[in-house]
C-alpha cells in the first residue's frame, strides 16, 4: 500500500477508483468533495461529454450509509444519482431509484445505471459553471501555492 | 528565483502573475494553455463571477507579438480580450479595442479594461464546459497520476 493510499479514508480511496473509471472508462471530468450549495458536499461530482451531471455518494460501509441522512437532497443537483460501495456492502440497503458503482481505490463499474431526472437548463449551467470555478480553485492550489492556497 | 521560476519561460511566469491577479483580486477561475477549439491556443482564459469569458495572451517580448499571427481568432472566443506585457514592453505596439495588463511572475495589473463583445448564450455555455473539463483533467493528472496523465 502506497503512501497516498495510508493517507487517505476508505471513502476517499473508494472515489479514487470512481473518478479513474468514469474519467478513463466513460470520458467524464471529475471532481471530488464539490459544494453545489451551502451544506452539501458530495463526494465525486462528474460531468459527462455531452453536458450529463451525475453525483455518486461514496459509502465504506453500512455505518457509514446509515448515518447519512441528506442524500435525497443531492437528488435536486444532478441528472443521475449513484451509490458507490465496495464488494463487502449489503446492497440490499440502498433505496430503489438509484444507480449503483461497486470498485476499490483502483477501479470502478458500473453495476445498476441510475434512472435519469433531467435537470432545468439554467440549473446546469449554474452547476458546470460552479463545476468549474472548483477545479480551477484546486488545480492553482497545486500549481501555485501561493496563490492558490488563499482560495481554497 | 525559485526552481519553479527557472524551469518556466517568460511567457509562463507572466501568465502566473496575470493569474494571481485575476484569481485574488478579481473572483475570477483561471486555466492556463486552454484549447477552445483545434489549432488555438490561449495563455490564459478567466471565467468570471458572473459568468464573464475573458483571454488574455501574455507576451514576454516584441518579437513574441509580432510572431503572433492569430490573435483576432481568439476575440471569437471571450467577452473580453487582453494582452499582458511586463513593463519594459513598448506598448504602442498593441492593436486598439484590447485591452491592457502589465505584470511579472508575482502579479500584474490592469491598466485598461478591454471593451466587451458578449458570447452567445450557445457558445458560452459550451466554452464553460469545456473550461470545466479542461481543469478537472489536469487536477486529476496532479492529484491522481496513475490515472490523470492518461487524459491530458
């Protein structure tokens, strides 16, 4: 186990490998941890090639599933809403109406494609707007800590 | 100077300093090397609180602008079109109805604000998704590089 991989939570590992599949295996943008608006945060926020807006909850565990009690109101910001858990999680929780990623910190698929809920023009360009002012924030924090860091 | 410092070329260091400045004193999201389209490419693309499309090409040196044939195909490209020099660049030189920001590898200014040709709604909306992509991709590339360098 690398380093990064000590270092990271079992649901941030968990994302790690979404984001590899949808950006390598789907040709979506990925970001992690995005705020759409004051309160939320989801874990991995994708934008698809033809403008598609997906969110994908990360859950390490049936505890941690259980404790999160504001996932339907992710619902509202995205056109298709997905879990994703690894091989151990009892699936059998998660609610109908909602797509399923089973992966590891290397690799995702999807298992169960989510229903879509297309979201209002105006509401998408907003997002992808928000979308992009986030990983431009994160990528001058790396680029150039010094300006960066002061956005973040 | 820094390590960083010596491995960049002067253009870069001028498009970091125009950044910091867009970024800290603007509101604005920053990309550098951003393709619109195929053939084109510019230093520095900001999108702005409110939605607002801006290039700015930074050039190090006379020879760098009179070298430079495709400008005008950036203007299709932004609601606002700027140059940015350092200080000791002849400013006669550049062309009326851009504008104008002068600056080094730590930060720069805008001394005259480039008149504004509004994007069409379409056109907008496909450059902020584009804009998106393009920082999502290379803050994976820095974040995850087994996987993001692969995309860039």
């Amino acid at each position: 186990m690398s380093l990064e991989d000590q270092l990271l939570m079992p649901g941030q590992l968990l994302a790690r490998g979404v984001c590899r599949h949808l950006a390598l295996g789907h040709g979506f943008s990925v970001i992690e941890e995005f705020v759409p608006e004051r309160g939320r945060r989801v874990d991995v926020m994708a934008l698809g090639p033809k403008g598609e807006i997906w969110v994908v909850e990360c859950k390490s565990s049936r505890a941690d599933f259980m404790s999160d009690g504001k996932w339907q109101g992710y619902l509202d910001w995205c056109d298709r809403y997905f879990w994703a858990v690894d091989q151990e999680f009892p699936t059998d929780l998660l609610p109908e109406g909602t797509g399923l990623i089973v992966g590891d910190a290397y690799d995702a698929e999807i298992l169960r494609m989510a229903p879509e809920h297309k979201l209002s023009g105006a509401r998408r360009n907003a997002l992808v707007r928000r979308f992009a002012a986030h990983a431009a924030r994160r990528l001058l924090a790396l680029r150039d800590p010094d300006a960066g860091m002061a956005l973040i």
